[in-house]
C-alpha cells in the first residue's frame, strides 16, 4: 500500500487560493510602488518595494500600524482601501477554503490512515493483528494488552474504533477503519511487517473470515492465523489452509458447557489456566445429573445437544419454530418464557435448564419464569451481548455462558504461550482426581486471583545461566528454577505444570528432582510476582549460583582477587 | 489542446523569460537590472511552484525542486536589495548588485532546468 503525503495532498488543493494570494499581495505592492506620494519636504516621493510590502504585509493581516513612511496621499489611501478589502477577502478565502478541507470526511480519513501507517511502521516487538473489535476482540485485546502483548486492530465500524481510541489499554493499541476482506487493509495494518506473529479474524461473518485466512496464507505463508467459524462448512474451509487454527464460538461454547457437566474439575481447571489478567477466581460449580431442559434449538442448543446425549442425560427440548431449525419429534413447540410451555415440558421434575436462545431478554425471562416453577433448577443462561452483563450478574444464575468471553478466553490461552493449549488437551485426558489435585496445589498458592501461567526456555537467549551450566555438564534439577532468589529455602509461588522434552516428550506436573535439559520447555502457573524472580535467575548466574550451591559469589573483579587472597590464606568463607 | 498546459507551460517560461531579463546586463551596474524586473520574477515563480504542488510523478518532483530553487535564489536576492537599500549605510555598491545579480543568475539556471524537463516531458508524450 502507497503512502499518501499529507502536505501534497493538501498543498494540491490549495492550487487555487494560494495563486489567489500571490496574485492579490503581487497586484497590490505593485500599486503602491506605483502611485507617487509626497515626502514630509514635500516632494514627490515613489514607495519602494520593501516599504510597500511591509505595508502590505501588515495591512492585509492586521489592518493597523498607519501610514508609513510619510502621510498618504489621496490616490495611496484609495489604493489602501481597494488593498484592504482585496487581502482580507483572499485570506478569508484561503483560510476558509483550508477549513474546509481539513474537515472533509475523506481527508480525515487520509489523516487517520496516515498516522496509523506511522504507527504501524514504528512497532518493533511482536504483535497480533485482531479482526474484528466486537464483544470478543474487546475483551482479547484488553487481556492481550495486560499481558504486554502488543496488538493492532481492523474494525469496519467507525464506531467501534472510536470506542477503542477512548478505552484506557495499557499498551497503545493502533485501529484501523477498514474492511478486513479487503486484503489492502490487512496489508496497511501490518501483515507483512516483519514482526506481525499472527492474525485473528473474529468478524461476525465467517465469509469475511474465511477471506482473511486466504489472504494470510497467500500473503504472509509463515503467519499464524486464528479464526472464528460459525458453520462446519467454513470451518473446514478454512482449516483446508493448513496454518490456521479455527474457533466454533457454538462448539466451544457446547464443549466448556458439557465438560462443567461431566468433571466440574477439570472445567475449573480449565476456567482458572485460560482466564484473562484481573479477572476474578471462578468458583467451583457441581451440575447436577438427572432430566434437563434446552430452550432453543438452533446453532447453540444443537450443539449443546449433542454433547448433553453423548453424557446420557435426559434432555426435553422447547423450540418455537421446531420445522425451521429441524428439531427431533418429541420437541415441545413454544418459547419457553410462559409457564405452561415449561410445565409441559415437566420443570417439575427436572434438575437443571439451559435458555439457549439468540435472544437476551428471552432467556432471562425463561429462567425467571422457571426459577418460579421450581426453585431449585440448576440454570445456565447463554448471554450473546457484552452490554447485557449487568442484568445477567444480577440473575443469580449457576453458570453463564458469555459468547464473546469464552472465544476471547479460549483465543487468549493459545495465544499467550503455545505450551499452554498442550496442557489444557493433555489435561482434559486425564481423570476429575487429577485435576482436583491439581486444582488444590495451586489453589494452595495463589490468592484471589486466578493463576497466571508462563513459559521458560531453557535456550541460550531465553536462560543463559541455566543453559551455561548445562553445557559444561553440570546438573541442573527442576526445582531449581522455582526457588526464592532471596532465600532459597523457600519456594516461589508458582509450580511446573508441564515439561516438554525437545523430542516433544511431554511431563505433566513433572517431579522437582527431574534433571533439566537443554531445549525443555517448562510451563509454570502461579503467581505473577514469582515470573520476575524466575525471570532474575535465569538469566543472572550468580543468582542461579546462590540458588544452586547457597554460597553468594563477588561479582567485581576487585572483591574477586581479594577473596582469593582470603582464600589463600586459608579462611574459608562462611556458606550462608 | 489542454487549457491546464497552456497556463502551467506559459507560466514556467515565463518565470524564465522574466528572470533572464533582469539577470542580463553589466554584473555591478544597478542601471541596467529592474527592480520591477525582480519583483515579477519572484512573483511568477511564486504561482509557477504552487502550479506544481501535487504532480506526484518523478519529473514532477524534480519540476517542483527546480522552482523552490529558483525562488530561494530570487527571494534571497531580493532581501539582499532591500538590506542595502534600507538597512545598510552605504547604500547600493556595485559589490552588492553582484550578489544581487549572481544570485538572479543561479535562479535562471533551475529556471532554464525546468523548461529543459518541461521541454522533455512534452516531446516524450508525443512520443
């Protein structure tokens, strides 16, 4: 993509009162270097050029000054009176004509793009380029920025990019208003640039989407590409292009849903490890077995269906255009919101409901209405907009799933470390005992946030001193890593959940005393205080040496000859 | 026949025309250099620079960085006039009519520069 240069574009439609202006000042210094005035002796006297342009100068701005250097005479003043109308209309022209420019959509437009270009260009650290600023791309750039994870937006809506341009990130976070479908706006937001690490499409249009993997997989072939696709045709589709990863917000949404059903542990688990920076802990929540409602049965309630029948629940579904969404026979036709429709449905008997329609209001007023019939429903709403959680916290509801915040959860989690969607996969393998146990070591660190998880290295740029210990063949053992650098009798607030060999041999909670080689790459989850620490002693030998052995060796040369010299008088020091 | 041409053409031969008018003469002699001369030298260069704002073609470029030159030489030499005119207390030497002139004379080389191109670019395109 060209850039524009904003001076040219201007100065090329300022063609004509600029000529204006020169012509006017050039026809008016003339007229006073022509037309003779008298000197204080009396004598005829020519103005010069100087004089008649610094009169002129002042006249046409400022109208003041008096007639200088001698008193006019009658043709000067009619000649001053012509000029003075003559220069303050071309200026108002001009400067009127400027205004209008500046303010026209178009132009403003060329202004916005240029300086998002500038800024574009000046990012130098890895960033992620978000389609799509709606309910999920808010909520993933907040949770992006917090983490220090640079991001850069394309949003076709004007309106959604002014609420970005107002929102408080910690990190600036370029938009851009611009089709994303168009591969020239994915271009001007920087999918060539060398340090653009992947591309999230999140429209709410699975075309739009399916149009940017294309465009990624043609423009920039090494770049990550995440997508959301509502329909298992577009999700194949773009799936087809190999490097992209795609997101089912319905799927997703059915998936977290039935695994509340069937380990509650492991979906805390799952809650805890994928939530976003300064969010609250998720309590524990136990659904119970037995009959349950689905109201509605379209992209959502089918697959939450699906799901519910494979975990052998009794499930009666209300749907109130049973022939349009091709619901199974036994379905009760209504909507759920009146009470005899859920009476025939037997709330009485039954444990829990979903209200799964795409409407808000809808589901609030089916739960409301069953909370009535029977008080001790465990009830699960889908919320569809981000503006409606007010209403939804106030509901009281067991479990709430908020469409946007799931993807953007989910999205975040495989965006933040890599390491981190292995574990969750490896995690969901394992049995609720497990992830109990799991859930109650790190629960027996953390406070009341939930864990924050991160990645080490064991690589020459990520931990030198690690990695220097290993080449000379010392031994290193995992718990070394996690040792307080200020006392190293004491753990850091974290734990290793998963090691990964170099030949991809994956240890789930490795044990402490597991030598490290190099190439592992360890995931921890704790708290975020404790990354700083691990961070200091991996990269500075003599921390790690004080981690390692107890002893705290001088660093400067100096201290280090005078040791030596204490050493060779034969005083040992002293290990603290 | 294009009116935008004809106008643009005449005034970049203008600004020569009208420039070497002043420049020719004896170098120190301020009987033969008009000072009227210099004024619509500067002034003809002044809307020659802004008819070229905005050609965005690498001639036009060059086009644009020609007349900036030719009016800072004539600008310059006009301030110099008006320095050893009102400011200064010898008044007009032949040494500053040289400047003076000099200076006229570099603006007419970025003005002969610009019809050169001018000139180029026209037998180019009917080419």
């Amino acid at each position: 993509m060209r850039g524009h240069n904003i001076i040219f574009v201007l100065l090329r439609r300022l063609h004509s009162p600029l000529i204006a202006l020169v012509c006017v000042y050039a026809i008016c210094i003339l007229g006073f270097v022509l037309i003779p005035g008298v000197d204080d002796k009396g004598q005829v006297w020519h103005m010069d050029f100087f004089h008649a342009f610094y009169f002129v100068s002042f006249m046409g701005t400022t109208i003041g000054f008096g007639e200088i250097p001698y008193a006019f005479t009658g043709g000067q003043r009619m000649w001053s009176t012509f000029s003075i109308y003559a220069t303050v209309v071309v200026w108002l022209y001009g400067i009127g004509f400027l205004l209008t420019i500046l303010q026209e959509p178009g132009f403003v437009q060329l202004l916005g793009q240029t300086s998002f270009l500038r800024k574009v260009k000046r990012i130098r650290e890895p960033f992620y380029l978000v389609c799509g600023y709606g309910d999920t791309g808010s909520k993933l750039v907040k949770a992006l920025t917090e983490s220090d994870i640079t991001s850069i937006v394309v949003e076709v809506d004007q309106d959604r990019i002014n609420i970005l341009e107002l929102e408080d990130h910690r990190i600036f976070v370029p938009g851009l208003c611009a089709d994303a479908s168009i591969p020239d706006s994915l271009l001007m937001a920087g999918l060539k640039h060398r340090s653009c690490i992947g591309v999230v499409a999140l429209t709410n249009s699975d075309e739009v989407n399916l149009k940017i993997a294309i465009s990624c997989a043609l423009l920039n072939p090494g770049v990550r590409v995440i997508a959301r696709a509502e329909t298992q045709d577009a999700e194949k589709n773009i799936t087809s292009f190999g490097t992209s990863q795609v997101i089912n917000p319905y799927e997703t949404f059915a998936g977290r849903l039935a695994m509340s059903l069937h380990s509650p542990g492991t979906f805390l688990l799952h809650e805890w490890m994928t939530s976003v920076p300064h969010e609250e802990l998720t309590e524990p929540i136990f659904p119970p077995h037995g009959k349950w409602i689905l109201c509605g049965y379209g992209r959502f309630g089918k697959a939450v269906h699906k799901r519910m029948i494979k975990e052998n629940l009794d499930v009666t579904i209300i749907e109130a255009k049973p022939e349009k969404t091709k619901a199974p026979g036994d379905v009760i036709v209504g909507r759920g919101t009146e009470a005899i429709t859920l009476q025939n449905a037997g709330i009485e008997n039954a444990v829990g409901i979903v209200a799964g329609t795409d409407d808000d209001a809808n589901n609030l007023s089916i739960l409301m209405t069953a909370g009535e019939l029977n008080p001790d429903l465990f009830m699960v709403a889908r919320q569809n907009s981000r503006s409606n959680d007010a209403i939804f916290s106030a509901a009281e509801l067991d479990l709430i799933m908020r469409r946007g915040s799931i993807i953007a959860h989910k999205l975040f989690a495989l965006m933040r470390t890599p390491l981190l969607a292995s574990f969750l996969d490896l995690a969901r393998e394992q049995d609720e005992t497990w992830a109990n146990q799991l859930i109650s070591r790190i629960s027996g660190i953390i406070e009341d946030k939930p864990p924050h998880s991160w990645e080490i290295n064991i690589s020459k740029e990520e931990a030198p001193a690690i990695y220097d210990r290993l080449q000379a063949q010392e031994s290193v053992i995992l718990r070394s890593l996690y040792l307080d650098p200020q006392d190293r009798s004491l753990n850091l607030p974290c734990i290793p959940i998963l090691l990964r060999r170099r030949n991809n041999d994956n240890l789930l909670q490795p044990d402490e005393n597991t030598p490290l080689e190099p190439g592992d790459r360890i995931l921890f989850s704790g708290r975020r205080r404790a990354q700083d620490m691990t961070q200091w002693l991996i990269h500075n030998p003599h921390v790690l040496n004080y981690i390692l052995t107890g002893e705290e060796h001088p660093s400067g040369y100096l201290w280090r000859l005078l040791t030596m010299a204490k050493h060779n008088k034969g005083t040992v020091e002293q290990p603290r | 026949m294009n009116l935008e041409k004809v106008i643009f053409a005449f005034f970049i031969v203008l600004a020569l025309t009208v420039n070497f008018g002043f420049f020719i003469g004896d170098i120190t002699n301020p009987i033969h250099h008009n000072v009227y001369e210099l004024f619509a030298a500067i002034v003809v260069s002044l809307i020659a620079t802004i008819l070229k704002f905005g050609d965005r073609t690498h001639i036009g470029a060059v086009l644009l960085a020609t007349s900036l030159v030719a009016d800072l030489q004539l600008i310059v030499a006009a301030i110099i006039w008006g320095f050893v005119e009102h400011v200064s207390p010898n008044g007009m030497t032949p040494h500053a009519m040289a400047a003076i002139v000099s200076l006229s004379g570099g603006a007419l080389l970025a003005n002969i520069t610009s019809v050169v191109l001018l000139v180029t670019e026209t037998v180019m395109v009917r080419r």
